[in-house]
C-alpha cells in the first residue's frame, strides 16, 4: 500500500490518503496538548506508545465483538485503518469519578459511582467539545436514533473489555473517551486508545499513570507511557 498526500493533521496524529480509497495512513505523533490546546509539549515516543498500545487494544476490543477501524501496524509510529467518516462525538465512558466530571459536582477524585456513567460531547475544538445529550445529537443531526444506541452498546462493551485486562496488568480504567465513525454505513470505533484518552491509576499505589502526568505536571511523564505499554505487552500479572 502506498501512502500519499496528508488528508488532516490533528493535535496527536497525521492522516495520509493511500492507494486504496478504503484505507487511511495514520502517524502517530509525539505532539502533547491539554485544556483544549492550551498548553502545549511533546512527550518523548509518545507517538510510539499509543501507536502500540491503540494496536493491541482494537484488536483485543474487535476479538470480542466491537469492530473497529484497525487494519495492520506499518511499523513503530504508523498503522493502517478504514477509511471512516469520524462522527463528531466524543463518548465519554466513567468507572470512578474524576476530572472534570469530580469538578463539576463537586465529587473527591476517586469516588466509586454505582454505575457506570457515558457523556456525550460535540467534537468541536473552537467550542471547547461542549457536553450535549441524545436529544441535542438527534436535533442537530449528529448521528442517527440506531446510531447512538449502537455507540451506547459498543462504548458500554469496550468498558468492559478494558477494565478486565487492564486490571489483569495492575491498572484500574477511571475514564476513557471514545470516537466512532461511519464506514459504508456501519459504525465502528475509531481514533485511538491510549494513555492520552484513558485515565489509568496504578491498582496498587493509584498512582495516575496517563496524560494527567503531563496536564498536571507530575513528573514521570515519558517512563510513565512506556511502563503501560511494557505493562501491557510483558503478558505479566501485576494485579
Ligand atoms: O481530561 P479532562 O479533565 O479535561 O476531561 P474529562 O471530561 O474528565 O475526561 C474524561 C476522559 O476522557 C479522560 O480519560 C480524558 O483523557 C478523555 N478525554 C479525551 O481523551 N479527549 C478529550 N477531548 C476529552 C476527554
């Protein structure tokens, strides 16, 4: 497969044209935003980490039956996916309060809910990806009745999935944040999983081990991102 001309460069990835008007070329880039493009950095290799880890994970997820839009690694940086048309909502899955779900109600980061909690956000840098519910998505269009209650299975399922394999690698999964797309009609999931979209604490010390470390200056932030990806692919029980 060839890799032509740049369709889009977001904050985190380049996508490429290629040869096959199915396929998109994703780079994974080390480039490193938060507070919605506020601050600025880079994180060493990141682009390797999430390259890696977004691979393992859609292949893990696409097993147990949420297609995605994986295809095949091209090599430490790059994969190959379906050509998806993203639909502009971020799926926003919560385990345990945190963020700015604990800011906005006053809750203490860490505090257990009884359920799990999906949101919803408009996908719309300028706005700051504001929070909407299924009635403004069915009002606006921007995704059908199906749709949505597809996306609510599929985000519900991938919870699921990736709670129990990251705990079996010593990890607990707080939050995590979805996107899907539209591929001939069918939705799968798409974007990335990686510890820029997932809030990943350590089961033992809760020590954050995701982009929190580079939002709120901990510290650790490169040894952090290639100790979940070590976690992950050593295969070891941590738990
Ligand atoms: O990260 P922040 O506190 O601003 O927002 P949040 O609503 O608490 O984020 C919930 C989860 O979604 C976290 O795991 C974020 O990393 C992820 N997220 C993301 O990947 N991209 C966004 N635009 C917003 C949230």
């Amino acid at each position: 497969m060839k890799k032509l001309e740049m369709l889009y460069e977001g904050k985190a990835k380049r996508v490429y044209k290629t040869d096959d008007v199915t396929k998109y070329w994703i780079e994974y880039k080390d480039d490193a935003t938060a507070f919605n493009g506020e601050k600025k950095g880079s994180i060493h290799d990141k682009g390797i980490v999430n390259n890696k880890m977004s691979a393992l994970l859609f292949k893990v997820v696409e097993a147990s039956g949420v297609p995605t839009h994986f295809e095949s690694l091209v090599n430490d940086r790059e994969q190959i996916v379906k050509a998806v048309k993203i639909l502009p909502l971020e799926v926003i899955v919560r385990n345990v309060a945190a963020g700015s779900l604990a800011k906005r109600l006053g809750l203490e980061e860490g505090y257990t809910m009884n359920e799990t909690v999906l949101e919803f956000c408009y996908k719309d840098d300028a706005l700051g990806d504001p929070m909407i519910n299924e009635y403004h998505i069915a009002a606006m269009n921007f995704a059908s009745k199906d749709q949505v209650a597809l996306i609510k299975t599929y985000a519900l399922k991938v919870n699921e999935i990736l709670k129990a394999y990251f705990m079996d690698k010593g990890l607990n999964l707080i939050d995590f944040k979805l996107e899907f797309g539209d591929y001939n009609g069918e939705v799968i999931l798409a974007d990335e999983i990686s510890p820029d979209t997932c809030r990943l604490w350590d089961s033992q010390t809760h020590k954050k081990m995701d982009k929190d470390r580079f939002r709120r200056d901990l510290g650790d932030v490169e040894s952090t991102y290639q100790e979940v990806l070590e976690r992950l692919t050593e295969g070891s029980t941590h738990a």
